[in-house]
C-alpha cells in the first residue's frame, strides 16, 4: 500500500469474531503496519471496540477493552514508526526487547517512543487508549533514543488527540488534499509533543486549536472561571492566537461559550425531571441575572425562558 492511501474502519468485539479485526486491519490499514500477535487467552474473550484510521504513513486508533489483553508470540517489525500512547483509564505496560525493558503508561499519561520491535504489551480490563504510529524518520531527529513520558492533559496532547479523534470520524469525507493535511498536522502535532510546545504560528493547527478549546468549554459551562483567557491559557497559547483561530471559523469565543450555555439552560427548564427554574438556571450558566439571561435566550430562541419553562415535561 502507498503512502497516499486512506482507510478506517470500526471495529466491535462484542458483535463481531477477532478474525474480521485482522482482516479489516489488512484491508483498510495495510501490512505494513504490523497487527500484533495476541494470546489464545486474550483471543478467547476479545471484547473490544476500536476505531482505527489511516492517513498516509500515519495509524491513529481508539481501544477500548472490556476484557484484558496480552501478546504473544514473534516481535512485530516495527523500527520503521514511532508509536504514541494515551491512557485514559486502566494501564499499559509496553516490553522492549527484553522481556525485563517495561514501561507502565498509567490512566492520564502518555509515552512516545520509537517502536523498535514491539515484543509485548499487556493491559487489565477496562482499559481505554488512544494509540498513534508514526513516521520513525520524522520523529526520530527529536526523539533520539528517549522514551518520553508525561501527562496528558497538556495542551499539546489535548491538541493531539483532538485532532486524531476528529480524523478517525471524518476520514471518509476529506478530499486528497485533506487526507495529506490530516497526516501532515498529525506529524506535526507529535513534534510538539516531544518538544513540549506547539507552534501557535501555525494556520495548520487552527481547526484543532478551536474544536480542543470547543470541548474543553464544553465541560466548564457551569464555571464562572471561564474567560477566552482561561481556555488560551488551558491551551499554552496567546489569547491573540485563540481569538485569531475562532476568527478563521467566522465565530468569537464567548459566543460560543454564550450558545452552549443557553442550550444547557434550555435543556435544563425542560427536563422530565430535575427540572431548573428560570432563576437557577440564569446562575448555574452564569448570566449576570434574570433579565441578561432571558434577552439572550430570547435572541436565540424567539421565545423567552419562562415560556419553555411552561411547558410540560414529555
């Protein structure tokens, strides 16, 4: 397969046999990045769902394993690629060559290292990890022979891992052009990882810059904390490179934090249970009061809070 080639695919342990996962892997991935060898006891119960995507020389892939998972067998050939994990929960330990060269990357951490031949890894159940290989000959004048390790609730893997999640979903639909972008900021993005900084000149990184700074707004809505400021800082970057990179996108950061909100408030005053009234909900999103919130809801919806209020639960 060529460097050029795309492919992705999803995979669900629980309703499909292991075998169509090697074959989906030799289909859309290709042989030249080595599937490994598991267990017969890992294979017996394979209860996992991944999502896996090509682009160019580059594999990004999401597991996520009800079950454990062990390998076995021959080293896979892997000295041509660099190899990133991201733990979100459970644990992996990686081997080296020798069965006593282990690393544990734990739940919020990561490692990146040079793939040398991958002789074994191994995680508990309830592990969930992003996985990502790379080009050796583009990391390796950062990496040298290091194993680097770290959090990764960094701006630089928060971008990261945006980016690939975003990639595994709309892979089918990007043009060639964009296929090239994608494998092209992914590298990129690994760079910064090991340099521990990303480059906030970069127009490249501007979409993942807003849709990483989108979800981590997302999970503060209720924060009065939450100021542009914040989100450029939760992001290592300028307020200035935020706001230029939202621009871009035709949309200002608060209005968007703005929208998010009333869309929780409004879902918040029509809930079937739990219901808010139109005061509490004004606070818990953090509008100055009654009247800021319900001109804004008002704006949005054409209809002020009081009335969904009204309404009853379905």
């Amino acid at each position: 397969m060529s460097d050029t080639t795309a492919g992705a695919f999803a995979f669900d342990g629980a309703r499909a046999p292991v075998s169509d996962l090697g074959d989906d892997w030799l289909r859309h991935v290709g042989d030249r990045f080595a599937f490994p060898h598991f267990s017969a006891g890992t294979l017996a119960d394979f209860r996992f769902r991944m999502r896996v995507a090509r682009v160019r020389d580059t594999v990004s892939l999401r597991l996520r394993g009800a079950t454990p998972a062990r390998t076995a067998g021959p080293p896979c050939r892997d000295e041509e690629f660099v190899r990133l994990w991201i733990v979100r929960s459970g644990a992996v330990v990686l081997g080296g060559a020798r069965e006593d060269s282990l690393h544990t990357v734990p739940a919020g951490g990561f490692l990146i290292r040079h793939a040398e031949p991958l002789a074994h890894f191994r995680f508990p159940p309830g592990t969930t990890a992003d996985v990502v290989i790379l080009p050796a000959d583009a990391l390796l004048p950062l990496l040298g022979g290091r194993a680097v390790t770290g959090s990764a609730r960094t701006a630089e893997l928060r971008l990261l891992a945006t980016h690939a999640e975003m990639v595994r979903r709309t892979l089918p639909e990007l043009t060639p052009a964009g296929v090239d972008t994608a494998a092209t900021v992914l590298i990129e993005l690994a760079r910064t990882v090991v340099r521990g900084a990303a480059d906030p000149a970069d127009p490249r990184l501007e979409p993942t810059l807003v849709r990483t700074a989108k979800d981590l707004a997302r999970r503060r809505l209720t924060d009065p904390g939450l100021t542009p400021a914040a989100l450029a800082g939760d992001l290592n970057v300028s307020l200035r490179t935020l706001q230029r990179a939202f621009a871009a996108t035709g949309e200002s950061i608060m209005g968007y934090v703005r929208d998010q909100r009333l869309a929780e408030a409004r879902a918040a005053l029509t809930a079937a249970t739990g219901r808010l009234g139109v005061a509490e909900a004004a606070a818990r999103y953090q509008f100055a009061d009654g009247s800021h919130f319900t001109r804004a809801f008002k704006r949005r919806y054409g209809r002020t809070p009081g009335d969904d209020a009204r309404q009853p639960s379905e």
